[in-house]
C-alpha cells in the first residue's frame, strides 16, 4: 500500500492549528510498512476537496481524511467523498444512539445538524469514537481504500490505534510480520551518529534503518518483516548489535521512553533518593521529575538558588564565591553537597551556568556545570552548550539526567 494523507481544514491552511495529524498517522503506518508518499492540505471548500480526492486517487492506494466530519455547514468530508464515490450516506444506528445519550446525559438540547454526525458512507466500515460523536469510516472502492476520521487529536488517535490498524492489517493480506523497535540517543549529533553507522544504512534492506534526530537527541527506528515477530525482534536484534558495538555508549532508552524516565527508573532500582539545587534552570530539572508517578518515593526537594545570598544559604562559602564564582565547578560541587546534606538524601545534584544572552563572570552564554554528590562520589561535569537561553536551559536538564544514569555504568 501506498498512502496519502489529507487534511481538511481551512484552519490548516491559515496556520491556526498544527497538522499533528499527519504527523501521527505516518509514524503509525510507518510501524505497519505502510508507505506514506504524500501529505496534502485542503480548505473547506467542496470543488477543490473533490478536485484534491482526484490527485489522489491517480497515485496513492490508501487515501486517509482527517477532519470535516463535525455538524456545521463547513464539514463537507463524508458528503464531498460519497458523491466522488457515488454512494449514498445513511444513517448509523449505533452513532446516533451515543449523540443521542451524550445530550441526554448532559442536558443540551440537541439541533437538527447535530443528527448529521451520525451519516455514514453507505457500505462504509464503521469506525467506533469512544471519545466523541463523530464515528470514523473506512471501505474499499475502485481498488482504493478510503478512511475518514474526526479532526480533534483526542478523537483521531484512539481510534486510528484501536479500530483502524486492525482494519488495515487484514486489508493488507499478507503473512508478513512488521515489527519496529526505536533506538534513542544522547550526547552524539545526527550527522556523527550516521557517519559512524553509513555502510549500515547505506545497505539496508530487512531491518531497515531510519534516523530521526529533534530535542537534542537522536533516535533510528529499525523496522523488519518476517514470518512472525519471533523472528522480526532477532533481525533488529542483530542489527542493534552492530549498532551497539559502534555508539552503545550513546544509547539510553527504546521506543517512547525519555531520559528523565530512564533516569528515574535507574534511581528506583538502586533505591537512592535525590534532592536538587538549580541557578541555572530555575527548577525545571525538578519539574521533570515530578511530572513522573512515583516521585515522591525518591525525589525529597530542592532548592531554585538563583541569587548568590540564596547559594550561601544553601551551603556554598563566600571564599568559593569571590575566588571562583557562581559560575564554576567549585559552586556546583558544593551545590549538590550542600543540598544533598541539606534534605538527607542518596544523591544531591546541581545546575549552575550561563543561559545568555550576555556574557556573565566572564564566562560566555552556553557554559553550564552539573555537580552530583553522593556518599561514595563526586563529580562536575562541564558543558559548552550552544542555542539560544531556552535551549541551553533544556539541553542542561537533559545532560543532568544523562549524567545520573552514566552513574551507573
């Protein structure tokens, strides 16, 4: 199958809202072995929207609409494809039925154009919504296959994980097993990454290899087609041993984990609690980790020590001040030490630094220091980071929690 996905929305087109959509479909028909050849974007306007169905239908298998299935005038989606098709729409007992409960259960009073939700393309598959009214469609005509979903993400993607890949999977009529498995990394740039990796990808066939790089990390999806995932997960098995031997050293975490989970889950397992001290970050080091289930078991408290009086108070001496400065390895040691004594935990971490846009002590904006202090060791590590006063601010978070996890190793 190749596919085309469609976007029906002049508030697409206006920049209003994100196509996420689009983004999210193809990462999912990507894990099937789905091509995605094309993204398209129409307003709504009922000539073109036909005019866009036409180009489709001359080169993708798979059209797949996404919004236009809501009760206003504007929504032409259902009504535009059923007339290309030359079908009817008809009435869907079971979506009526849960418009008809929603209003019940609320008490709105329900317009006429509310019932409009409820048509569908007669001979259409219906698509359940479990978190609205519109129901999703999907049949095969003219040797194509047709599925339309509701615009809003919390709708859409439920639906397309719950009801449409079952849906495309027995359509695609093939014995093969897909399977994929993401690879994330930290701490080496996309280009070195594929440079370290290039006879790989530059002969891959069965696992394939394909490298992603956003946030200040990297990641490669490696995808393999076999008789049964058995023997899908040992192809990507031996490709990650190849890949390991070259960047291992570089891999933190698979498929949608993060480095503050992986981070999180490493202090669990040692059973070791933390406590931090933030200038540069300003607290959002903390805020990952409570952000996480579970937090509190292992995550005391911390301090925001953005000022140098509040450095003093937490434990830093006014000698490292004025010889060394807030800026310096010296302050963040004692920062995670002093923290760490401060709250009786296993692990005290720091952030100190420059986020820009000026110069501060003397030290330009990028320079950054993370101090970790524990029991049986302590360390600084020291960062020349580049990118504007948000992203050195993030990218420190990450290397903080990148940096517990190498505690380990």
């Amino acid at each position: 199958m190749n596919a085309e996905i469609i976007g029906i929305g002049s508030e697409l087109l206006l920049g209003q809202i994100a196509n996420t959509n689009a983004q999210f479909i193809s990462t999912r028909l990507a894990d099937l072995g789905i091509n995605v050849f094309y993204h398209t974007v129409v307003g709504d306007n009922h000539e073109r929207f036909k005019q866009v169905i036409k180009t489709a239908e001359s080169r993708s298998d798979l059209l797949i609409f996404t919004g236009g299935l809501g009760p206003t005038k504007d929504d032409l989606t259902k009504e535009t494809i059923a007339e290309t098709l030359d079908r009817k729409l008809v009435y869907n007992e079971d979506a009526m039925n849960t418009i008809q409960a929603f209003y019940t259960k609320t008490g709105a009073h329900m317009s006429e154009n509310n019932r409009k939700q409820a048509l569908v393309i007669d001979g259409a598959e219906v698509l359940r919504n479990d978190n609205g009214m519109a129901p999703g469609m999907a049949l095969t005509a003219n040797e194509r296959t047709y599925m339309l979903f509701p615009g809003p993400p919390k709708e859409l993607y439920p639906m397309f994980t719950n009801y449409a890949e079952p849906y495309l999977l027995n359509q695609m009529k093939f014995g093969d097993t897909i399977f994929s498995r993401v690879l994330r990394f930290f701490g080496i740039g996309e280009s070195r990454l594929e440079t370290e990796l290039e006879d790989l990808i530059d002969t891959q066939t069965n696992p394939t290899i394909a490298p992603l790089a956003g946030d200040w990390e990297v990641t490669l999806r490696l995808t393999a087609k076999a008789d049964s995932k058995a023997e899908a997960e040992k192809l990507i098995d031996q490709t990650e041993q190849q890949i390991q031997k070259r960047v291992g050293q570089f891999l933190y975490g698979y498929d949608a984990t993060t480095l503050a989970k992986e981070a999180f889950s490493m202090l669990e397992k040692k059973k070791w609690t933390i406590s931090t001290a933030e200038s540069l970050t300003g607290g959002m080091f903390s805020q990952q980790l409570t952000d996480l289930p579970g937090a509190s078991s292992l995550f005391y408290g911390g301090v925001v020590c953005y000022s140098n009086q509040v450095k003093r108070e937490v434990g830093v001496t006014k000698e490292t001040l004025d010889t060394y400065g807030a800026v310096s390895e010296e302050c963040a040691i004692e920062l995670a030490r002093s923290v760490r004594a401060k709250y009786k935990t296993d692990v005290g971490i720091s952030f100190t630094g420059v986020a820009g846009p000026d110069p501060d002590e003397g030290k330009e904006p990028g320079t950054v220091f993370i101090g970790v202090a524990s029991p049986s060791f302590e360390k600084v590590i020291s960062l020349k980071l580049a990118g504007n006063r948000d992203a050195i601010r993030k990218r420190a978070v990450k290397h903080g929690f990148n940096t517990l996890l190498k505690l380990e190793r």
